[in-house]
C-alpha cells in the first residue's frame, strides 16, 4: 500500500528519523529522561540568506534536513545509580544533536597552508586547510572537540569531521544523511565521535558502550559502511536529485534494523516537506508545548 500523505503526523516523523533508537534505549534501566526537542522547519529564503551571508552553498541533504527541522535534539541520562535519589544520582548525558541553521557558525583556530587538501596515511584522511577553506560547527561534542562541515574551498562539495581540542580533523562522513545515520547507529552515547580522533574514545563512554551497545566498539568498520573520502578538492556542490528518491512507505521500522536502514531517514524527510507543502493540510511543524 503506498504512503498516504494525510496520515503522516509530527510524531510518526520524529519516530521514524530516530529509527527506533529510544525503544533501543528504553531496555536498559541505566538510562532515563529520554528527552526530544521538536523543532519547526527553516524557510528557504532563511537557508539561502545563510548561504549568502557565509559564501557557500549548503548539500542539497542537509537543506532538505533544515527544512523539516531547524537543528535536532534528542538527550538523555544514563547513570550506574539508577536506584538513587534523583539528588544523589551521577549521571552522564547522552545526546544526538544537530545546530540549527543560525548556530551553524563559522569555526577558526586551525592551522592553514597554502592549498587544501586530503591525504590517505595509513588507511586514515589528514586534511589540510587554506585560507580560502571555510569550517562549521554541526554539533558539540565536549569542551574540546565539535563535529564540523567542511569546506576545502568555497566551491567544494562539504564533508563531515571531528574537530579536536588539539586542532585535529578526524573524518567522519561523506555527508549529512551518512553522519546522522552514524549518531542512530552509535545510540548518541556521550562523546562517540572520539572513536575517530587521535585522542579515542574516554574510558566512561567506553563503559557505556559495553552495557547498553555490546560489541560496536569492536567492530573493524564503520557501522553505516561508509567510511572513506570519495571527493577531491576540485569537486563543486552539485546537487544529486537522487538523494531523495526513495520509495515512500508509512512503516514502522523494528529495532532490529536499526543499523541497516539509513534510508528511513531520508524518506521521512521528504514526506515531512511534501506534508507542509501541500495544499489545504492542516498539519503543523511547531514545537508542542
């Protein structure tokens, strides 16, 4: 049966973006709070006056994001003292984060050279930045590291790294959907991304992961199966109309898929859009109060 455009609601919409994550969650009595922000979607002329006043021109995946949400919020607690008083409780906070459009600020400190460019070294990306390179921040990981979109130079298609706090670029992803669907896969457990960095991944998160996610941190892949740089500095952000040609279906995903079904995400999405734009609906992308 196909999807009905009249069915789709804000929480089928936050439901099937998080592929299931908070029943995942839900299972294991250390974590509590489970909390999401709902957020309403951006204008276009709003993301192309950001593109304007920042000289670049945003992937067609993450514009598309922005305009179902302007940014994501998902946390929540995780404490080995779940039979504690609240007042006595120590807890960690796990969280999926995106910033919204205006907080998607730009990024200095890091080192330039004369050209930019991307290197293999032993199986790894180092990047090297120009003047003309521009970073933004995504999402804060601690006080020391952020998740970036990068721009080797303004015509370049941008990709995702972890920027530490000792001014080094960890490579993440190709792209936003990509990125996103590593969050999913990583639970939003508490600094995840230093799984990539010179630093690794803090003993506490690795504690985390061994209660409430057994098993990933052995794995010898990237969990969404796309850990490698594809594009050279010379690629222009063309739009791929690709991207969101997925086959639009109103079923819910089992948990069971949660690592395996990245392209919920994107369908979701889409619907999300055709919902707000279509005609006589009465459907609305504010926050709930």
């Amino acid at each position: 049966m196909g999807f009905v455009v009249d069915k789709v609601s804000e929480d089928s919409f936050y439901e099937n973006l998080l592929l299931g994550v908070s029943k995942v969650l839900d299972k294991s009595p250390c974590v509590s709070k489970m909390c999401l922000k709902r957020l309403s979607g951006v204008r276009q002329v709003d993301i192309r006056a950001w593109e304007h006043n920042n000289g670049v021109i945003l992937p067609e995946d993450l514009r598309s994001f922005y305009s179902s949400t302007n940014g994501f919020l998902f946390t929540y607690e995780f404490s080995y003292d779940y039979h504690a008083s609240e007042a006595d409780k120590d807890f960690r906070v796990g969280v999926i984060q995106i910033n919204p459009v205006n907080d998607l600020a730009r990024t200095f400190g890091y080192e330039t050279k004369n050209s930019a460019h991307v290197e293999c070294i032993k199986k790894k990306y180092s990047l090297s930045l120009s003047r003309e390179s521009k970073v933004f921040e995504l999402a804060n990981v601690d006080e020391n590291g952020k998740v970036v979109l990068v721009y080797p130079t303004n015509y370049s298609i941008p990709t995702i790294w972890f920027y530490s706090g000792q001014m080094h670029f960890g490579y993440l992803a190709e792209d936003f959907t990509t990125y996103f669907r590593m969050c999913i896969a990583h639970l939003g457990i508490p600094c995840w991304q230093y799984i990539f960095s010179k630093e690794g991944i803090p003993e506490c998160s690795k504690e985390i992961f061994n209660l409430i996610a057994p098993g990933i941190l052995t794995e010898e892949r990237n969990l969404v199966d796309s850990h490698s740089y594809k594009y050279t500095i010379e690629h222009t952000n063309k739009i791929d109309p690709n991207i969101f040609n997925v086959q639009q279906s109103c079923t819910n995903l089992p948990d069971s898929k949660l690592q395996n079904n990245g392209r919920q995400l994107e369908s979701k999405i889409k619907e999300k859009n055709k919902v707000k734009s279509a005609p006589k609906r009465s459907m609305s992308g504010k926050s709930k109060r």
